[in-house]
DNA sequence: CAAGAGATCATCT
DNA sequence: GATGATCTCTTGA
C-alpha cells in the first residue's frame, strides 16, 4: 500500500446505499487467502436498500441470513444462490437500517505471493458468481469484518473514473420485486 | 444469434 | 418441499 492509498472503513459505507455503490466503483478490492493475495478493480455493483425494497433479501424481515445486513456497516454478507455461486456484499448504513451492496464485477485480476509483485490472471471476472470464483470468495467470510485482518479489504487507490464513464441501469434478476425492479440502483464502468 | 434447461444447496415456509 | 441478486452449455431458427 503506498501513501496514496485509504483503506475503506465502516465510516465509508455507513452512508446511503446508492452512493456507497456509485463510489465502491474504481476502488480495489483485496483478498488474501492461502499465503496468495488477489487483487482487482470493482468495475459494476448493485444497491440493496432498506426493507421496503422487495428485491432486497432483508425484505423479508430479519432472519437467519439477513441479519447481517441489519448490523453494522463495513461487515461482509456472502450467501450461496442456485446452490452453486456466492455472492458479495457489503453492509452500508448505520446498524438496524438493512441494506448491502452487492458487487457484480471486477477487472485486472492479479494475484502477489509477497504484496509486492502482482502478476495478472486472465480469467473471467464480470460476473458476481464468477468473481467470487476467481478471487476464492466463500461463505466463511460471511458476517466477518471488511478489513486486511479478516483476509478481505478494499482500498482506495486513488482511480478516477469519469461521471461520463459511469453508467447506470435496473438491477439484474429481480423481476420478482414488483416496483422496485425497475430502480436504476445499477451502476457499472462503461 | 436467442431461448431454455440444468447444476445443486442453504435458507425459509 | 420450493426457491433463487448465476453461469454455461445445448438447441434451433
């Protein structure tokens, strides 16, 4: 990390959900797993925001797996969908408001046994099942920390993207959620 | 190309 | 017992 560089504390996301989502684009995500470090640019992420969102799991009230998402920002909710893919997220908002973001892709996957030389991989990493995938993302970090001590961080790295670069769009998969599937909550690097 | 099916399991009803 | 914030492969026009 050089001196550039601002580590992403809960004071980040306990702000609003679509701004948090809208920001977490360009910033650099780490996870450090096995002695290998992956890093990688978040290039799309999706707003989940509050219980009256239907396309939101918190919806539903605060069961077993959503009640990270009504805990303190910064901490991590990962769940396995289609019994296959986990999928990442990060609580924003301050404790008993639920809402997550969920991040959707990333880019230049490079992998460091020392944090120092990175060397790129070229596998695919524009989806959310697949970034997951790629970067060794499972459900033991769920409900952990976002912080180099639990082994996932994210770190702003000072990469600016241009408003006009950044394009939004209705979140993917939700047609269940009457209203709300409609939300431009998308937001993407074009 | 677009559309459809299958994979596979934690969580909720 | 049903279902899903996905992905890949197969089918058919």
């Amino acid at each position: 990390m050089n001196q550039k560089s601002i580590l992403l504390t809960p004071e980040f996301f306990i702000r609003d959900t679509r701004l948090v989502a809208r920001e977490l684009l360009g910033k650099v995500i780490y996870h450090r797993i096995n002695k290998k470090v992956y890093k990688a640019i978040i290039t799309e992420t999706e707003a989940y925001h509050g219980a009256g969102d239907l396309a939101c799991h918190c919806s539903k009230g605060k069961t077993k797996r959503t009640s990270v998402m009504f805990d303190h920002p910064g901490l991590i909710y990962i769940y396995l969908i289609y019994g296959i893919y986990y999928m990442l997220n990060i609580v924003t908002m301050p404790k008993n408001f639920p809402a997550a973001v969920l991040i959707r892709a990333v880019k230049n996957l490079q992998v460091s046994f020392d944090m120092k030389k990175f060397e790129k991989i070229n596998h695919p990493t524009d989806g959310p099942g697949k970034l997951t995938k790629q970067l060794q993302i499972d459900g033991r970090l769920n409900n952990k920390l976002l912080t180099p001590n639990t082994g996932l961080w994210v770190v702003d790295e000072g990469i600016e993207i241009p408003a006009d670069k950044i394009q939004t769009g209705k979140r993917i998969g939700i047609d269940y959620a009457g209203k709300w599937k409609d939300k431009p909550w998308r937001f993407y690097y074009k």
